[in-house]
C-alpha cells in the first residue's frame, strides 16, 4: 500500500508501521522543508527498491546490510546516477536506520558499515558572466521587476531559497549609500546579516515601489500572499527556459560565490560568513577547478 507521510510529498509505498517510522523520523528532527522533502524521496525510492529486488513488502526490520550495499550499487551501476545523488541517498537511510535504532526499533543499524562513493572534488559549478548578463538582460527586457529583485538577491547575497522566500520588510535596511539584509530563518535556524550592494538595493527599490498590496509582511508576493520556494524555482525555470541554459536557485548561490572569491582574492572567511558555513572546508571547494576548467586546461595539452 502507499502512505503519504507529508501532503507536499510523494506517497512512499510501505506499510502503516512503516509508514509510522518514516513519519516519526521526518517529524522528531529538525529538518528543513526541503531536506524533508528530500529525505523522503529517498526513502520511498529505497522501500520501492528493495520490493522489487527481494519480492516482499519493504520491511524494516528485514533490512540487511547487503540490501543497503545493492542498493547503493543499483542507483551507481543500473541507473547511471552521480555520486552525490547516490551519496546523499545512503546518508539518508544511515541517518533514518541511526534514528531507529536510537530510539530502540533496531538493535543495529544495517547501513554503519556500506560505505559511500568516492568521487572528485569539484567546484560547484555556477554561471559565467556573460550568463549572468544574459539572465539579467532578459529580465528587463521584459519589464520584470520583481524577478529582477529575486535575481539580484540570490547574486549579490548567495541565499538559500528558504532564506528568500522567508524575507520579511523588516529585515531589509536600504539606503543610498549601503544597505543589509539580515536572513533569520536559515539552515540551522540561524540568524546573519549580509550586506547589499548597489545593484541589489536599486533593484530591490524598483520592486518595493510597485510590490503588490496584499496583506503580507514578505519581500516577495504574487496576487494571493508570498511566493513560495516551489513558485521561485518555477520562475528561475522559465528564464532557464528563455535563455537556453540551467537557471535554479542553488546555482545562482554558487555563482555568487565563485565571483566573490575572484573580486577578494580568495577570501574564504569573508565568504563562509555570508554564506552561513560552519566550516571553512565546505566554503574551500569553491576553490578547486570545475569540471569545465579541466577540460578546458586538457584541451591545452599537445606533445
């Protein structure tokens, strides 16, 4: 049978017990939306997975450490997927399989040991400028203040989709000569100030002066209250769309990275502050070479 553990996710198809365990894992942790989201893709897509490989009904407590492994094989080998996909979805069953047993439904958890793939550390890739000005170009010509504003936000800030979407009026301080925006609901419930330069402010001001009067207390709104994250990715998607390339809310975040680092000479720190990192090594693999500037530099070589 299927059970939906949320009404936003896909019905996951496992029994009420199960169904039960998934719900109280989602619901006991302190995840994002988005990461709830997530988390429950891939268990839904595991529980499929393992119906079919084993023909019976997905059973937590006949989960073994080899159904794991298959898996993990399964989603790399038979399916092609990247490494990341395939990494995430096996933290996913490790940290659900860990809640369980924490909280005395297992007596071990069958996925300690299924280690996960190795793979290259790459840059984030983000867009390039001549992208960036393509993105922008399209918007005005259109006449699209309030994209203009979003677009503007996620490049000069580096925010998340849920640090947008979650912006009030009170949290942006613009004047002629600088400006901030403070983000209080971020990853991790934390709170940071970032500043906004030039561009973002007068784009911002161009928005606010023709925002639409609903009775809302967000920066981004439509006819019937604020935007919500599905709206804005269905709205970086038609520009995508218009401009012949990739254009989604965590893209934009690592291009405004990318772009940092070259106008300050790699300041990391500066950057891990803006982009709420707790570790300066989450904020270093915007250092390292994407996978287009080494075939780039390949293309180079001649003997």
């Amino acid at each position: 049978m299927n059970f939906s553990t949320d009404s936003d996710f896909d019905p996951i198809p496992v029994g009420e017990q199960e169904a039960a365990l998934i719900a109280g894992f989602l619901a006991n942790n302190d995840f994002s939306p988005n990461t709830r989201r997530a988390f429950a893709t891939d268990l839904g897509k595991f529980a499929t997975w393992f119906a079919r490989a084993n023909k019976e009904p997905f059973k937590i407590s006949r989960v073994t450490t080899g159904d794991v492994s298959s898996f993990r094989d399964h989603l790399r080998r038979d399916r092609g997927q990247a490494v990341s996909t395939v990494n995430r979805r096996l933290v996913t069953i490790r940290c659900f399989l860990n809640w369980l047993v924490e909280e005395g439904h297992l007596t071990a958890n069958p996925a300690r040991k299924v280690k996960e793939l190795k793979r290259q550390q790459l840059a984030p890739k983000g867009l390039d400028c001549a992208q960036v000005r393509k993105l922008l170009r399209e918007v005005e010509l259109r006449g699209d203040v309030r994209m203009a504003a979003i677009f503007h936000v996620f490049l000069f800030t580096g925010c998340r989709v849920g640090d947008l979407v979650n912006l009030e009026l009170t949290d942006l301080m613009l004047n002629e000569r600088s400006g901030t925006v403070i983000f209080r609901n971020g990853k991790g419930n934390k709170q940071r100030s970032v500043p906004l330069p030039l561009p973002a402010r007068r784009a911002l001001q161009t928005y606010l002066e023709c925002r639409p009067p609903v009775q809302s207390d967000l920066v981004f709104v439509g006819e019937r209250g604020g935007l919500t994250d599905r709206g804005i990715r269905n709205l970086c998607g038609k520009y995508g769309a218009i401009c012949g390339f990739h254009v989604f809310p965590h893209l934009l975040r690592h291009t405004m990275a990318h772009r940092f680092l070259e106008e300050t000479n790699n300041d990391l720190v500066g950057l891990a502050q803006i982009l709420s990192h707790e570790n300066l090594n989450t904020t270093a693999r915007y250092t390292k070479k994407t996978q287009d500037d080494l075939a780039a530099a390949a293309e180079k070589l001649n003997y």
